[in-house]
C-alpha cells in the first residue's frame, strides 16, 4: 500500500476526538503550537505511515528526520506484515486451537478441545489438572483468558459453562523456571519474540504485576527489551503509563541487568518454530521458559508493534526499522544462492 492511500484510509477510519486529545497531550507536554502539531502529525503521516497514536506513543515529536526515518510505524507494520504473511495461512496463527494442533510438538504441557460431547475426557483432564487455563479461541492480548480451578463438585457445572460460552481450548496450567518466577509468581512472564524472514529481529521480556494473571503490555504488565546477543536486560522496565522500573514493583527483584536462562536455546527453538509454516514469515511468538526448557504459548500473526521501539527503549532516538530491513534483505540474499546454485 502505497504512504497516500495507507494516508486517506486512515483519514476515513480516524477517531478525531482522540487524535484533537493527543494534540492537547503534545501541547501541554512541549508547548509547541497547536496547529503546528497538527500540521507535523499530518507530516508523519504522509512520510513515514504513522497514526496520531504512534506519534504519541514513540513521541516522534521529539525526533528529527533520520530517527524519525527509524521507526516502524504502523503503516510500515501493516506492510511488512502484508508482504511476508501469505493470507490462505493466516488460520494458523489466528484460532487457537488450530495453532495448537499444528505446533503441539513446541508446547510441552497438555490440552483438550471441549465439545458437546466430551465430558468424560474433560472430566478425566481435570483430574489430572485439578487448575485449567481456559482460553477463548480468536482474542488477542490476553483478553479472556482464566485460570479455573477445578473440582468433584463443579466439574460438570465448569463444563457446561465452557460448552455455553464456546470456550473450547483449556490447557494445563504452565510453568517457568524458577529465574523469571521470581520476578512475578502470579503470571507466566514470557519472552515475546518477533521473527521475520526466519530471523530474530526483536525480543522483549513481558512481566506481569499488580496483580494480574497476565503479563500483557496493556493489562498492567511491564515490557523490557532483552538484548539479542545475550539475552540481558540492558534497559530499564516500562508500563503502559511510561513509569519506568529498575525493580519490579511487587517483589523488589531487579529487572535491569536480569540474564534469561538458557537464552542461545531459546533462540534456537524459536526459529526452529518460524520455520514450521514458511509462508507466515512475520511472527510474534509468546514464548517462556519451563525448568525442562522453552516453550510456545503462541504465536501472533499480525506482531503489534507498540512495544518495539517505545522511547526510554531506543538508544540514539533510533527505531528497529534498519533492523528489519537488514532481515528482509537476506531474504534477496538467500535467492540469489539458490538461483546460483542451479
């Protein structure tokens, strides 16, 4: 798509309440001109496909032109993942259950798919899982997933309800090691790990907190980057509301500096996984780490990309886009030896 048409979709899409509210936010927070705000929002939209709402999340008010040249947008998200993504494989990544049929052998831990006829297998995996996870089967960013603890007495009361609602997909409950448990015990603490042409291009350590059972972004989690190379943490966490954290806040544990374990493992397994379905090329993979070794939570076909470049994050003011286009040109790379090969 095209910077002008990505331009006028937007336009006709836009909430323009929320966009005069970030030109307030910009104004009472640089005491720049409010018309010029808008004139540059404007800008950034024709240059570099970005929404009032990258502006102000990667405060690109603050960045000059080359930086501003470094960030992927959303329009440049929307691209990628358009390119890479062959949309007859979208199925894969976006029902649950689907996903976890064809990457069962990357879960390590057991599941079921609930039907109307099933409550005696139900009845049996619950015995052997007296917690379930309970997952709805097409939302993202943790949105109705439940912890549901089971017993003799509301087996068949939890079953039916599952059937009713059309929760399908339950799950044993996860573990991880011990290290990331004790940055915050009361959710699973996963790696996002984004690969695009079979290739790592970003990771972040997700956190939970404040009392959620999630660790997502925009559920009250903290997200800090973790160092490809050597899977430390070398910046400080951040929530949504941009409040940064060298400790998590709950336990006192320091996230900065935190080294994953098994990191060049983790790494390996991942882009084992990218290369189950070669025509899904750009993924966001919620991985964590078991004390017998990594494993997929699941995989995200259409990445978000609101944690990769989020200020406090960035050195320079430089956004991860040359990052990517160096992944997308090995991909030209890798051609040219296969055609010289023949």
């Amino acid at each position: 798509m095209s910077k002008i048409s990505y331009l006028f979709k937007r336009i006709k899409g836009m909430n323009y309440q929320q966009m005069f509210d970030t030109i307030n936010f910009v104004h009472h927070k640089t005491e720049k001109n409010k018309l010029s705000i808008l004139i540059d929002i404007i800008n950034c939209g024709i240059k570099y496909q970005a929404g009032y709402m990258d502006y102000k999340l990667f405060e690109m008010y603050n960045l000059n032109q080359e930086q501003r040249k470094t960030i992927i947008t959303r329009g440049i998200n929307n691209d990628i993942v358009r390119k890479y993504n062959n949309p007859d494989f979208l199925k894969y990544f976006s029902n649950k259950m689907t996903f976890n049929k064809k990457f069962n052998k990357y879960l390590a831990r057991e599941w079921m798919e609930v039907n109307e006829t099933n409550f005696d297998e139900f009845k049996a995996f619950t015995k052997k899982h007296k917690k379930i996870v309970v997952k709805p089967l097409s939302e993202s960013c943790g949105k109705g997933v439940e912890i549901v603890k089971v017993t003799n007495k509301n087996v068949k009361e939890i079953y039916t309800n599952l059937v009713e609602t059309k929760r399908f997909l339950v799950e044993e409950v996860a573990t991880q090691c011990k290290e990331l448990a004790s940055l915050y015990p009361t959710s699973i603490n996963t790696i996002r790990i984004v690969t695009l042409n079979q290739e790592i291009v970003a990771a972040f350590l997700r956190i939970g907190s404040d009392g959620n059972i999630v660790d997502n972004f925009n559920h009250g989690g903290l997200v800090a980057p973790i160092n490809i190379e050597t899977g430390i943490i070398d910046y400080l966490a951040i929530d949504k509301k941009g409040k940064q954290y060298e400790k998590h806040p709950v336990t006192n544990e320091s996230i900065l500096w935190f080294k994953i374990p098994k990191w060049p493992r983790i790494k390996r397994f991942t882009i084992q996984a990218s290369k189950e379905i070669p025509e899904i090329g750009y993924i966001g993979w919620d991985v964590s780490l078991g004390e017998k070794g990594p494993y997929i939570i699941e995989g995200n076909e259409f990445p978000g990309h609101d944690l990769y470049q989020l200020p406090p994050h960035r050195s320079k003011g430089i956004g991860l886009l040359p990052r990517f286009i160096d992944a997308m040109q090995k991909e030209g790379e890798k051609t040219n030896e296969n055609s010289n090969r023949k």
